[in-house]
C-alpha cells in the first residue's frame, strides 16, 4: 500500500503532462508497430520471391540439339534416344581447382524417341543425382518412392509418362542404348506432379503433366548413372551451379564464363541481375518504411522522455527524503521507475493493440518494377522489441538527468533547495 502512494502519490499539476505523455507514446508506437509490421510482411515477400525465382542458381546449358525439331512423325524407324541439348559440357570442368566451390546440380537430358507405323511415344528422360537434385526440384510421390543414388536400372515417371507407357509400379520398359541395345527399366515410383528447375524448353510432342506447357513437364528419371549407360559417354548436356549466397552469383558466373570460354555452344545465364533490378524499387520502399518508425521512434521518445524529465524533477525532493531515511539509492529511485515502466508500457501495449487491430490486412507496397502481390503486415519479435526499445529509452532519458542530481549532490543540499 504504502509503495503504491509513493509511486503514484504528490504527481500533482505533473499528472496532466503524465497523461499526455502516455497519449503521444501510445501513438508513436502504434505508428512504429504499424511500419514495421509493414516491413515484416515485405521481408516475407521478399524471401518468398527470392525462393521461386532462387537467383542463386547459375544454369550452364549446351547449344539446343537440332535433331529435336527433325524427329519423324510417322514410319517405321528403329527407337532413338537423343540427348535434349549437345553434351559438350564436361563434369570435370565444373569443378576446376578453385573455380567453383559450391553445389552443383549434374543432368543428362535425353528423349526417347519411338516410332511406329503412323504412331509415336516420345518421353524425356533426365538422368539425375537424386539428392542433390531435390534441393533444387519438387517431386510429389503418389506411389512407391524417388530414386535413390545406387539406383540402378531403375526410373521413377509421372503420372502421364507412365499411363502413356501403359506400366504402372513395379513394372518395366525399355529404352534404346547408343550401342543399340536395349536397356529395361523398373518402375519404382511414380509422381502426381513435379516442377523441374530450369527444364527443357518442350518441342517434341510428348506426355505432359502441365497441357499447353511451353516447357518440359513430365518425364522418366534416372540415376546419372543409369544415363550414362544409355547414352554411353559422361559428358552433361546441362548443369545448375547453387551459390552458397546470393552475393556470390556475380563472381561465379565469371568465372564459369572463363572455364568454357573455348566453348562457345555451352551458355552460362543467371537470373541474378534480373530479380535484383525486380525488386530494386521495391526494396527502396521498405527502407523508407525503416526511416519512418526510426525518425517517429526518435521524435516521439524525445518528447516523451522530456515529458517524463519533468514529472521526475517535481518529485526529486520525495527521492532526497527517501535517500535521507535510510533508504538504499536503489530502493529510492523505485518509484520513478516503477512510475515510468506502467506509463511505458501500458502505453506500449495500448499502441501495439491499435496496429493490430486497425491496421491493413494487406498493403500494396508502391513499386513500378517489381510485382509480388500484396505485402500482408506481420507482428513479430521485432515489432515488438522495437516498441519496448522506445518505451525503454524514453523512461531512460527521463530518468537520467534526476539519477545524475541524486548522485552528485548531498542529501541535505537537496533538501535544503527543495524548501527554499
């Protein structure tokens, strides 16, 4: 009882600049919440951008087989299995001493080109490392299982390959070798959807999972292995390079632009450059969004700080009296702490609580370049560190000036001033 009248007790005409400064606090902060609530949900946006487009990824390619565009239609030819691009690309060289320290996502891919008197099936075939090649594709199993990397002879289809194939789980098919062989395959998994990065451009009729795709969407999948089998020789027809961060894009490109600078049929294209000038502007407007909660954070935990420095100054006699019954200096600056933490916070919370509760569910970030749909604002740990950030400096700069009299100068001086 009696800690609650030193707390609140002899505020007198002080009461009123206490009220306001709560009032100004309690804006101020919901003003910061709602900017940075703001700057959560663009961050998300941001990130979800960055994992669609990933413009870590390099992807080195080899000139487009012309043979594609020239498979018959109708006849009776021998099957074929061409690759999809020319295999100039050497593994060896995509991992020169030094030159490229990070994942690299190895491909061999190929069609399976089969024709029958006035019918034909066409597949693309992808030999892959399976680990590896996950972090970069989603592959969905509706039965049986993905492919493991000692697979061997053994393939994993979407839905469409396989029913236009006519084998289900467990069964078997053949594909043509380059030494004319035969090679038969088992089924041990099959998908209900896949989205492959960087796929084939589609040219050839064949199964799709996505209709009208102007790229390849289904197909058979191998263990690298296994197609280096079929197509007889280790070289890659395209390969995805992962930067270990994004930053690093630039400087890897150079140097794989070097490594086949010799082969001018293999390309090295990035999306880095392309998603940074997306979201330049964007980004730009979350930064002004980050000066305005930091220049309200200033102003309004100035003017309350100064608002509070008052209140403090009308009651130092109470601190000096305290201080002068025995009192420990701690114990004695407890009810202007106490004082200023209730103000504070309630005022904290009071503005949290406005932010949440009327702030936008969504919000349009301006922006001329880039479209990543409607930022959804976000209350998170930094909102709410940054409010109490504000409330804290604000009752530490009240308090300071008062903290400072009490130390330096006797007790009975204050005392004394205090009655004159």
């Amino acid at each position: 009882m009696i800690w609650g009248k030193l707390i609140f007790g002899g505020i007198g005409r002080r009461g009123l600049e206490a009220i306001f400064a709560w009032f100004v606090l309690g804006a101020a902060v919901a003003v910061i919440a709602a900017s940075l609530m703001v700057v959560a949900g663009a961050r998300d946006a941001l990130s979800r951008a960055e994992r669609l487009d990933r413009p870590d990824i390099i992807q080195v390619k080899s000139r487009f087989n012309r043979a594609l565009f020239e498979t018959p239609q109708s006849g009776n030819l021998a099957p074929l299995t061409l690759p999809v691009y020319e295999p100039l690309i050497d593994p060896e060289s995509l991992t020169t001493a030094g030159a490229v320290d990070d994942v690299v996502v190895t491909r061999q891919s190929l069609l399976r080109n089969v024709v029958s008197n006035d019918q034909f099936l066409n597949i693309y075939i992808f030999g892959i490392q399976p680990e590896i090649e996950r972090e970069v594709s989603t592959f969905s199993i509706a039965c049986g299982r993905f492919l493991r990397n000692d697979d061997d002879a053994a393939a994993v289809l979407d839905e469409a390959s396989a029913r236009a194939l006519g084998v289900d789980l467990g069964g078997t098919f053949p594909v043509r070798k380059a030494d004319g062989e035969d090679l038969t395959l088992t089924v041990v998994g099959i998908l209900d959807g896949l989205a492959l990065r960087d796929p084939p451009p589609r040219t050839v009729e064949a199964p799709s999972l996505v209709p009208n795709s102007s790229f390849v969407s289904s197909g058979a999948f191998v263990t690298l292995r296994t197609s280096e089998h079929i197509f007889g020789r280790p070289t890659l027809t395209d390969a995805l390079v992962v930067a270990g961060a994004t930053d690093h894009v630039p400087l890897m490109v150079d140097q794989l632009r070097e490594i086949f600078r010799l082969e001018p049929a293999v390309f090295v294209t990035e999306r880095y450059a392309q998603f940074r000038r997306k979201v330049q502007d964007f980004a730009l407007t979350l930064g002004l969004f980050v000066v305005l909660s930091t220049a309200t954070a200033l102003l309004a935990g100035s003017f309350v700080a100064n608002l509070l420095h008052d209140v403090y100054v009308d009651r130092r006699h109470q601190y000096a009296i305290l201080m002068g019954l025995g009192f420990s200096p701690i114990l004695s600056l407890f009810p202007a702490l106490a004082f200023g933490l209730i103000l504070v916070l309630s005022g904290t919370l009071a503005g949290d609580l406005l932010a949440v509760v009327f702030g936008p569910t969504d919000f349009a970030m301006p922006s001329l370049m880039s479209d990543l749909g409607a930022v959804a604002p976000k209350f998170d740990v930094l909102v709410v560190c940054a409010s109490v950030a504000t409330a804290i400096a604000a009752i530490a700069l009240g308090l300071l000036p008062t903290i400072w009299q009490l130390r330096r100068r006797p007790v009975a001086t204050m005392l004394a001033g205090e009655a004159r």
